[in-house]
C-alpha cells in the first residue's frame, strides 16, 4: 500500500475479539511484531519464557497477555491496550477476554473503539461468543467491522472453508441488522503471519487487502467535532491565593469537550438552569485559544455570572439536547447480584450522578438467537432493553447520535461499584 510521506490518517482505537482460543492475543502480537513495534527488551522477555515453555517459536500472544495468571492459564482475563503507529496512522488496540465471564471487560474496551476486529477460528467456525461480541460491537455503535477467518493454516487454507464461515457470519449479521457495506472478511494466520501485514502466498485465491492495509485505509466515522457542542462541567475554577488582581474575579468552568468546537462569542446555554451568556474565552492550559475541539479538556469563561456547578452542562443556544426523567436504553449488567426492581441504583451520566429506580424491563436478548426473551431480572453479562425512573432530569443525545451524552453506568448505592453500562434509545 503507497502512502505520500507526510499522510496522516489519524489516530484509530480499534479492538480484537471473539470466543476464547480464537487466537486475538497472538493476532495483535503478529501485529506488533510484523509492524517493528516491539520494544528489544519486550521482545526478549517473551523469548525467555517462550523458551522456559518447550516452545520452538516465539509465543507472540505473551505481548498482551500481561498478568501473571494470564500468562500462567493462557487466557485474557483483563483487557489489554497497546499503542504502536505506522508511518500514517497511529493506533490504540485493546485486546478484549473471550471467556463468557469476562464479557462485561469487553463492554469496557468496546465504548470507545471504532473498529473492531472478530475473531473465528476456521476449525470450529462461529461460536455463542462470535455472537455475543459481534451483538455487543453492534450495540455500542462501532461502525466497521472486521472478520478474520484465523488459523486458516490448520485447514489447509482451504477457500471453501472460509467461504462458509463468510457466508454464516452474513446470514447472522443481516438477522442483527449489521450492513454487509461495514463488513470486511480476511482469510489470516496470525501464528504465521498470513494476510496480518505481508499477503500470504499460499492463499492466492484472496485478492483482498490485508488486516493491516484494512487498519491504514479505515475512515475514523466518528467525528465528535461536527456533533453538537456538549460541554459536561467537572469542576468550578476559582483561585484563591494570587498576587495577580486580574485572577480575584476569574472563575472558570472546567471539563471536556465531549463534542462539537466552542469559541469566544459563541451564545451559551447552561443546563438544567437554562441561562444563557456568551463565551468569553477558551483556556487550555493557561493560555487562551481560539477554539476548543472535542475530545480537548479545556476552560471556559462566560461574559455574565453564572450558577454552574459540577454535573451541568454547558451547550450552544438552540441546541440542547432532550431533557428526560425516563431513560430507555439497552443495558449491559455487570455485576454477579442481579439487577432488582425493589432497589434502588445511582446513574451517572457525564459528570452528572442522580437516583434511579427499574421502572420496566422491556426484553433480555438472547445474543445467540437474537430472541427477545421476557425477564423480570438480569443476570451478570445480560443485555436487555430497560427503563429507569429518574429522581432528577438529565439531559441526553440518544447514544446512536453522541456515544458520549449519549451514555451512562449504573453504580451500586452500597459499595460504590459500577454494575451495569447503558445506551439511551
């Protein structure tokens, strides 16, 4: 693939995963090595325990298997991230755990990706896992998928193999809505090397590009900056030990730009109070800049006094999202305890934490089948379409048109753990 020396295709946050075994550690681990991203003492330190382990080759899954319980096992347990970049592009893998306990790790390395890799071992095609992540990498709103047909040196690189694999995986991905134009499937061998960077010359049957030719090209579709402006406030800046008398009057409202660009004079809402002012500057670090971008943590100051406290937001006049006091929403649970109508929980959207009560739960959906089951509780790794009755309004995007605002978890009262992820319908 011919790049121009000074391309920059960005940064791409993209994940692996699939069943357990499917081979997603040692696929990123071919990646890195394929690509020289391995650091010379990494790259020794796997050879040393590949060598402790009777192995004749290097064990490349080693790279994101990072506990020692992992390691010990052969298992992703935790999530995994790694960052290497190319000449055009830099990257940020997550490697996601394939064991069906550990879906709700998954969930995780998923609300932030924008594309994501499955994983099918071409000896045992596709698994309730395959499902499951895929259903997931659906929900949370990934827009390109990546199918790689693994281990295809085992069945003899055989064409018919992959194309059955191929075509149940579009059978399925039609049932789940999934667009074959999102699809992309690429016959691979990550213990070899076949179609992960170099082509493999014992496929010649594929005219494909390879996995990473897919990663170089693949557009980032999610371009917060042309979103909405939405400005969650974490904090209220006021110094109180200065010398310099400019600062006794300075208040300032710090967060992050979850979407859309802000500058100075742009007219302002504040939410829920609903006031409006104008911007009178934009500080990052200090100094003052002309606009602040998404994904930029920033200040702001306003031309008029206020009442901002944390868990407001902050957007331009005329384009406030919809104020709600009940969310429905698809829900991933993640704790053991199971999801009660008789407690109560606390959500937290953006920088905003209020009471909740279940009010309903619509379905529970089968991730293999894609039925849609009656539940009257979710159990840990359920994924169902709820509603929850708010104590105080918040105010949302629908997550299929913000994923930041559009967002929120479920924390426990009693020990303060996040038990349940949610996309607001």
């Amino acid at each position: 693939m011919e790049h121009t020396p000074n391309q920059d295709n960005g940064l791409l946050r993209f994940l692996t995963c699939g069943s357990v075994d499917d081979g997603k550690s040692t696929l990123i681990g071919r990646l890195l090595y394929d690509t020289k991203a391995i650091l010379a003492d990494a790259l020794s330190a796997i050879e040393k325990t590949s060598k402790k382990r009777g192995l004749s080759a290097v064990d490349l899954s080693l790279l994101t298997d990072g506990l020692q319980a992992e390691r010990e096992q052969g298992i992703t347990i935790d999530v995994a991230y790694r960052y290497f970049s190319t000449g055009t592009r830099k990257y940020i893998i997550a490697d996601a755990p394939g064991h069906e306990q550990y879906t709700r790790n998954m969930v995780t390395a998923a609300s932030t990706a924008q594309l994501a890799i499955i994983m099918i071992d071409a000896r045992r095609g596709m698994l309730t896992q395959t499902r499951r992540h895929s259903t997931l990498a659906h929900l949370l709103g990934i827009p390109h998928l990546v199918v790689a047909i693994n281990k295809m040196d085992l069945v003899g690189y055989e064409q018919q193999t992959f194309a059955k694999i191929r075509a149940d995986y579009v059978e399925f991905a039609a049932n789940l809505g999934i667009s074959t134009d999102s699809l992309q499937f690429i016959p691979v061998s990550a213990l070899v090397g076949d179609n992960i960077v170099d082509r493999s010359e014992t496929m010649d049957w594929y005219e494909g590009p390879t996995l990473l030719e897919v990663l170089e090209a693949a557009p980032v579709a999610h371009d917060a900056s042309r979103e909405a402006f939405r400005f969650p406030v974490q904090y209220v800046c006021r110094p109180q030990a200065s010398d310099d008398p400019e600062l006794h009057d300075y208040r300032g409202f710090m967060g992050r730009i979850e979407s859309g660009a802000i500058r100075a004079g742009d007219a302002v809402t504040v939410l829920p109070s609903g006031r409006e002012s104008r911007i009178k500057a934009v500080h990052l670090g200090g100094e003052a800049i002309a606009s602040g971008q998404a994904e930029q943590s920033v200040t702001l100051l306003l031309e008029d006094e206020v009442d901002i406290s944390r868990g407001d937001m902050i957007v331009k006049t005329g384009q406030s999202p919809e104020e709600k006091k009940t969310l429905n929403a698809m829900l991933c649970w993640l704790a053991e305890a199971p999801l009660s109508p008789a407690r109560s929980y606390l959500i937290r959207h953006t920088s905003r934490t209020v009471k909740a009560k279940l009010a309903g739960i619509a379905y529970k959906l089968d991730a293999n089948t894609q039925q849609q089951l009656a539940a009257t509780e979710l159990a840990m790794n359920d994924i169902a379409e709820v509603s929850f009755r708010l104590a105080q309004p918040i105010f949302a995007d629908p997550y299929a048109l913000n994923r930041a605002t559009g967002a929120f978890i479920v924390i426990d009262e009693s020990s303060n753990n996040t038990v349940g992820a949610g996309m607001i319908l």
